[in-house]
C-alpha cells in the first residue's frame, strides 16, 4: 500500500518522468515504451515526460532548471527477482542498501546527484528485464508489467483529478429555481 501512495504522490504532483534505456536491447526498452505510452494517453503534461534514452546524464543540467519538485527515471533494473518485478522508491535509498542497480548504474547515479542538489527528489521505478538482447523487443513478461503500470497510473491520475474536481449543481435545479421567482 505505501508503493501505491508514493506512485499516487509522484504522478499527481509536478514531476518530470525520464525514459531511459534502448529499444534496440530488448526490456532494455522498458524506459522509453512507458514514457511514449504515457504520452499517447495525455494525462500528463508533455513537458514532464521525455525520453533520454541511454545518456541520462546529457539531461541532467536541463532537469535539474525544470520547475519540478521530483524526477522520477524509469528503467530497467538490476536485481535478484524474476523478471517482470516492479521496483519504486527513492534512487538513492535502493542503491545504498544494494539491493538494485539501474542498466545504466554510473551515469544515473551522477546524473541523480546534479538533480538533487537543485533540491529535487529523485525516484526509480524499474521493472526487472527478462532479456537484453540485441534486436530484440520488450518480452512478455516486461510487457505485461509496463502496461499494469499503465493501466494503474492511468487510474491514480483519473481518480485524482475527479477529487479535485469541484461538485458541479444541476443544470436543471437552476432551472427550475429561475422559473419558480417569475
């Protein structure tokens, strides 16, 4: 439930979401297939989503000026879980217990430091790849979780903007209202 919240917190709050990885390496891709999907959606501002592919770093200074309170860098990670695991939470909390590693373990963790000393946080949410191999696709698995993800921030952002929503009156009480003082 705490992996909900924080999810709900990130995509409903100012935060730039990063696509890093390969399409050319297949779960490689993972990064960059969320980020565009995100887009074709349009339920966030076109601003935040971008994609870096495998040179976060060449992003960094241009992150670190957006008016965003947290990054969140979508990748495929490193770790010892089948493939297919979802992993969130802040960069630097995963790579101090060691845990996980993102395929792109230096630069991210340079590109994190820059980031955060603008006083933003930084978060990873990665999926465990299946398969790297060159010329190959997203497998199945990968796949499957990138569109639960989807399909679960596509919930989290839509139940938010509908609590924001102020409650509308009726067209037709004020109808009514107006008719009745004649």
């Amino acid at each position: 439930m705490e992996h909900m919240e924080l999810l709900r917190k990130i995509l409903t709050g100012k935060t730039c979401l990063v696509g890093i990885g390969n399409n050319l390496r297949g779960d490689d891709g993972f990064g960059p297939f969320f980020i565009e999907r995100l887009r074709e959606k349009a339920l966030l501002p076109e601003e935040n989503l971008m994609t870096v592919e495998d040179v976060p770093e060449n992003y960094a200074f241009p992150i670190s000026r957006m008016d965003v309170s947290c990054v969140v860098f979508v990748d495929a990670v490193i770790l010892e879980a089948p493939p297919g695991t979802v992993v969130l939470g802040p960069l630097a909390a995963l790579e101090e217990v060691g845990q996980i590693a993102s395929t792109h373990k230096l630069s991210l963790h340079l590109t994190a430091r820059v980031i955060e000393e603008t006083g933003k946080n930084v978060y990873l949410l990665g999926v465990v790849p299946e398969s790297m191999e060159f010329g190959r696709g997203l497998s199945p698995v990968v796949r499957r979780a990138a569109t639960e993800l989807l399909s679960l921030a596509e919930t989290l952002i839509r139940d938010e903007a509908n609590e924001l929503r102020p409650a509308r009156k009726s067209k037709k009480k004020k109808r009514r209202k107006a008719y009745d003082r004649k």
